[in-house]
C-alpha cells in the first residue's frame, strides 16, 4: 500500500501521519512539501529571490526532518517531493503520477466564514479521486466509526476498510440513520399508527442493514462493540453520535462529484469533516 503524507512542518500533519500509522497496516510512504508563495500577486517575482531560497531550504529542512519522524516509526519512506505553487495543485498533481491508496493530511480546523471559504483538506477531500484520512488532533486511536447505509458505495468502504485497516483490539461501532419522512404535505388527519407502522419497517430494515455488515467483520474474526440505528437528518445525527462516543475515527464514504464538487455544501462526508474533532477517513468508491 503506498500513502502521500503531504506536510507544512506543523504539529497537526505529523499528529494525522502518527494517527495514521495506528490505523493501517504495513505502506510506504511519500513524503510532499508544498512551497506556496500563490498568495502573492502576479507582479511578484520569487523565483531567484532570496525569499525563494529561503522557502527551499525550508522545504528540505521539513522533508528530512519527516523522513527522520517516520523513520522512528518503522515506515518505509520511498519519495521526498518538493514543489512549487498552490498546496492543493500539487497535492492534485502529485496524486495524478502515481497510484496511492490514501492521502494523509492534517487540518487546522477552520472555524466561522473560514469554514464555508474551505480549506486545503476539505478541497482536497472533496475534488480527490483517491481516499483521503483527515485529521485535527492527537487522539487515543481506539474507537473506529463506520457509517453506512443502502447505496452501492457503502459495501466499497467497508470492503476497503476490512482489506488496509488494522482492525485489531480496536472498538468497532456501526452506524446508520433513516429519515423521518416530511408528513406535513398529506391531507387530512393522518394516522398515528400508521406513521409509527412506517418507522418500525424503517429501523427494521436499517438493523438488518447492520446485520450484514457486521457479518463481514465478524467473517474477518473481528467483533463489533455496537450497532446503533439513528433517525433524523443523517449529518447531523452523526456528528451527534461521534461527539457522544468520542469516536477517534469516523469513516465514510463520497460519491464522485464533478465540477462544482467543492461548493456543494450538503455533502454528508463534508459536513461530518468539518464538524467533528476526531479522525475522518473519506473513501473513495
């Protein structure tokens, strides 16, 4: 398994490559450093400038200091990549000339119109043709949630998930949510019974849903700690349950998007990423 670790020399992206590590089993690793002076105006000349110079040796001071950081981890480190321009292009281009499995990457957290204005893990999260593990902060590398539902791209993420993660010892817990449908547009008085009737099918079919997947991790010799069935919007509901069981890892899947992928704002994988304090692994279908 090959991974791209990209890195700005900061505490969060060698906290997302050390949760990483705790997750997966054995992979190789890429080491990139982005230089990127796109802030500056089109006017401005770096290229031979001293700032330029200075920007390179910093670059190369990240890369051997990261080779070094992993090494003490036992990690297989192939390729040391250095470029120039916006983060997320050379993060994108890079990605293109090779065949990873996984992008790694630290995110700061954005708070407020930063958020909605994205940030380099959201783009890249969101426009990346490869899986893409996210991370804020240090945790316990414990708990591993997996969100699933009826879609196609469910069994991917878990068939995925099941082949690179290292599973072992660790608190497994399974999710799904189903929507209360809007009733308000019917007629008339509507029966109670009947809406309870509809619910109960719905959590029926959702457990059953559950069933199956933890099949495929029992199949795997691996036990899951719990299932829950969750109603209401599925983002929101999901975010309230990581946040209630301080999950460490939550993985979800994402539908390929194409041009305004990044503005569309509804995304449940999206929001999760930008809501949560723990560990999101998006994969890819």
């Amino acid at each position: 398994m090959r991974v791209l670790f990209c890195t700005d020399g900061s505490k969060i992206s060698y906290h997302a490559i050390q949760n990483f590590y705790h997750w997966m089993k054995d992979f190789t690793v890429d080491i990139l450093c982005a230089i990127d002076w796109s802030f500056l105006p089109d006017s401005v000349a770096v290229e031979d400038s001293d700032f330029a110079t200075y920007c390179t040796n910093s670059a190369d001071s990240i890369l051997d200091y990261s080779e070094k950081f992993l090494s003490e981890y036992g990690l297989n480190v192939d390729e040391k990549i250095k470029m120039c321009g916006s983060t997320v292009d050379c993060i994108l281009e890079t990605c293109d000339k090779k065949e990873y499995d996984y992008v790694v990457l630290g995110s700061h957290g954005k708070k407020g119109i930063q958020k909605w204005l994205g940030s380099v893990s959201q783009e890249i999260a969101s426009v990346s043709k490869i899986s893409t593990y996210i991370s804020k902060e240090k945790n316990y590398r414990q708990k591993v949630l997996f969100t699933v539902d009826s879609s196609d791209i469910s069994p991917v993420v878990i068939n995925k998930s099941l082949e690179t993660l290292n599973l072992q010892d660790k608190e497994i817990y399974l999710s799904t949510v189903y929507e209360i449908p809007d009733y308000l547009f019917l007629e008339g008085n509507i029966d109670s019974n009947w809406i309870l009737e509809v619910e109960k099918k719905q959590e029926t079919a959702s457990m059953i849903l559950l069933n199956d997947y933890e099949q495929k991790f029992n199949e795997k010799g691996l036990n899951v700690n719990n299932k829950i069935v969750l109603s209401g919007n599925p983002a929101h509901e999901i975010i309230k349950y990581i946040t209630k069981e301080d999950i460490d890892l939550a993985v979800c899947g994402i539908r390929d998007r194409k041009h305004l992928s990044k503005f569309l704002l509804n995304s449940v994988s999206k929001r999760i990423l930008e809501s949560v304090k723990s560990d999101v692994m998006i994969v890819r279908p």
